[in-house]
C-alpha cells in the first residue's frame, strides 16, 4: 500500500442468531457508531442489488456490512482491530470478518494470545513487499 492513499476496509459482523436480521442490523449500526466515535470514517455498506419490494429506498443495505474508508496506518489497523475485539469481547457479536482488497482477517473468541497473533501478522503482511 502507498502511504497517503484512500482505501476502503469492509467489516462484516456475525451474531449468535444471523436468522435474526433485528439484532444483526442493531449489532451492525452499533459497531459501526464506535467506530465513528473513534474517528473512522464507517457507514453501513450499501449493498449492490435491488432494494426489497415495497420498500422506499432505491438502495439495498447488507444487513451485517460495514464500509470504513480512509489512509489506514498500522497504528490505525491496530485501534480498529482493538475496538472490534472489544465488541465481540462484550458478546455484542460472534466475529467479525475484516477484508482489505483481497486480504481478510476474521477475528472471533480465540485466546487473546492467538487472536493477537493473528492480527498482528495480517497488519504485518500488508505492508511487506509482494513475493517476499
């Protein structure tokens, strides 16, 4: 990745009960509001297909689906990965999959060693050169 170049990160939230598309979309727009508050740019991801019939919006949202967007540092992959932890500590969701381009980490109740592990070897690999 460049230094200073915009990129977009999508979070993908699962709870307990995915059936339950209430308490999804209410775990979603939570995260998405702490995340806000520690001043990422997130908004719920706008969905590619139709809206449902009936409804009055052109749009469709994916229930689950968080666009953050931004020039994300290490320092700034760490505080996000942080505050997801967190949420998923609390029993606010079950994991929570994180993509960067063709990157993902799914983060989720290991260990707290393993899963720092795990993030720290994906904010690692971004930034190392490819073929290495």
């Amino acid at each position: 990745m460049m230094a200073g170049t915009a990129e977009a990160l999508h979070v993908l939230v699962t709870t307990d009960d995915d059936s339950d598309k209430r308490r999804l979309a209410m775990a979603t727009a939570n995260l998405a509001r702490e995340l806000t508050q520690a001043r990422f740019a997130a908004a719920l991801d706008q969905g590619s297909g139709d809206a449902p019939a009936g409804s009055k919006s052109a749009t469709a949202v994916t229930i689950g689906s968080i666009a953050v967007s931004g020039v994300f540092s290490a320092a700034a992959l760490r505080q996000l990965t942080r505050i997801v932890t967190a949420y998923i500590q609390r029993g606010s969701a079950r994991k929570i999959k994180i993509t960067d381009g063709d990157r993902e980490i799914v983060i989720d109740g290991l260990s707290g060693k393993a899963q720092q592990a795990l993030i720290d070897n994906w904010i690692e690999s971004r930034d190392a050169p490819s073929g290495s």
